[in-house]
C-alpha cells in the first residue's frame, strides 16, 4: 500500500471530543489550510505522547497524514501553550467564545491567513492579561474581535451609509437591519416594521471607531450601558448569521452574573 502524504501546518486547536476508543476528533483552525478536521489516534490513553500538544487552544506545529476520509495528526509540537488562560476561568471563556466563533463561521479548507492571525493574537493578548481583565478593556477587545472577524469573512456590518438610499448615516437616532447588514436612516425606517434595532448616538460612534482602530488604538468601553448595547447588537447580528446561538456565551454571562455584586 502506498505511503499516505504528509504535510506540514501551524494550527489552533479550536475544540476536541472523543472518537473511537482512544481517539480524539480535532477541529483545527490552520493557518495556511483553514479550519480542517483530523484524528488524533490514541490521544485518550495515558501514554500518548500527542495528547500534550493538541489541548484545545493551543497552538502547535502539526505533521498530518492524509486520510480518505480525515487526515490524521502524525507527529505535533506546541509552539505557544496559553497557558495562563488556564488559570483564569473569565479568561478561558472569552478564549473559548473566540474559538467558537471562528468555528462556526470559517468554511473548511478555505485559507483565510488574516483570520488564523486574529485568533492568535487575540489569545496571546488574552492569555498575557489574564489575571486582571478591566471590563471595559475586554469588551472592547471582545467586540473588536467580532467585528474584525465579520470583516474577514466577508460579513463586515455597513456603519457609514444607510443600507437602503446609500445617504449618509450621521442623525441622532439610527437602526441597524441584520437583514441587510448595516444601518438605516430615519426617513428609511418607516419601510421596515420589524426586525429592526435601535442604535444611540454613542454606540454608533463607539462601532464605527472599532470597527477602523488599531489594535492597540481600540477605545475602551467605560459605560456599561453603552457596553451592553454594542454587545446586544453585535450578538443579535452574529446569531442571525449563524441562524444559530454561540453556546459559549451562556458560560461568559454564567460568570460574569457570579461576579458581579449582589445588589441590595
Ligand atoms: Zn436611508
């Protein structure tokens, strides 16, 4: 039998279950194949020397062989482990929210470099801030990373011209049509009854200068109802996308709900 081909790839481990009696079905997120699926062989035994390197959210230099139906992780080495990310469940939940989402929108086998760069970044940035996550740092983190990610696919929201005259979008109130993926006017609401959301002032500057910062430029989000609102209109966005919920988010609000104060 011939010798099935290898090759070489760096890849995110966005999420691993159990396969077989042993193994372990990966979803790879690759950063020059795209989101692949492959087998780890043997990963559930306490002897693998593979397991330590294919935890979810790690990133790893992968040998794979090519299979019929799923290709096979043949030899891996971690290149950057995340390791405190462990050590913080707020942090972990954000991390696996980011993973989660790649997953859901990324097709298989599309290359996508710029994406497999967003993830990777974003993870280190997590990962080096873990111990002390500012609310309004992180939701400006959280919501750049959707946007960017919405951008990379192909699904950057419309922030600047009403989706359906193309006119300027600069009144005091706005609405955003997840429908068409961007905001409307005020003369051009009254065509559209439901499904759409209402955008302040605010939370349209504050999208608008996310959507076009820096990484490192990003505004923080001090208030938290503005925070509340762009994170509102970001997830309901992204759920109509999806046509699905991201089952991540109940952990994040799980957690935040617990450390939050009690209120009198
Ligand atoms: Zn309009």
């Amino acid at each position: 039998m011939a010798r099935p081909r290898t090759y070489k790839t760096e890849a995110l481990v966005l999420k691993g279950s159990p396969f077989g009696e042993a193994d372990r079905l990966l979803t790879l997120y690759t950063l020059d194949r795209g989101k692949l699926r492959a087998v780890a062989k043997g990963v559930r035994r306490a002897t693998s020397k593979l397991a330590g390197h294919l935890e979810p959210l790690t990133c790893s230099l992968l040998l794979l062989a090519e299979g019929r139906n799923l290709d096979v992780v043949a030899q891996a080495e971690t290149k950057e482990s995340f390791k405190a990310l462990r050590d913080s469940l707020e942090a972990l939940a954000r991390a696996m929210y980011m993973a989660e989402l790649v997953d859901a929108f990324a097709p298989e086998e599309v290359p996508n470099p710029g994406l497999y760069r967003l993830l990777l970044a974003n993870l280190r940035w997590l990962s080096a801030r873990a111990i002390a996550l500012d609310e309004s740092l992180e939701a400006a983190l959280l919501r750049r990373f959707e946007l960017r990610l919405l951008d990379l696919l192909g699904y950057r929201p419309e922030l600047h011209r009403c989706v359906e005259c193309s006119g300027p979008v600069t009144s005091a109130a706005s609405f955003f049509n997840p429908r068409a993926g961007g905001v409307i006017c005020v003369a051009c609401r009254s065509r559209w009854s439901a499904g759409l959301l209402t955008v302040s002032p605010n939370a349209l500057r504050l999208l608008r200068s996310l959507q076009s910062a820096e990484p490192r430029a990003s505004p923080l989000i001090t208030s938290a109802s503005l925070r509340e609102e762009v994170e509102g209109l970001l997830r309901h966005y992204i759920r109509y996308l999806l046509e699905r919920d991201v089952h991540s988010i109940d952990f994040m609000d799980l957690l935040k709900r617990e450390a939050s104060p009690v209120e009198a």
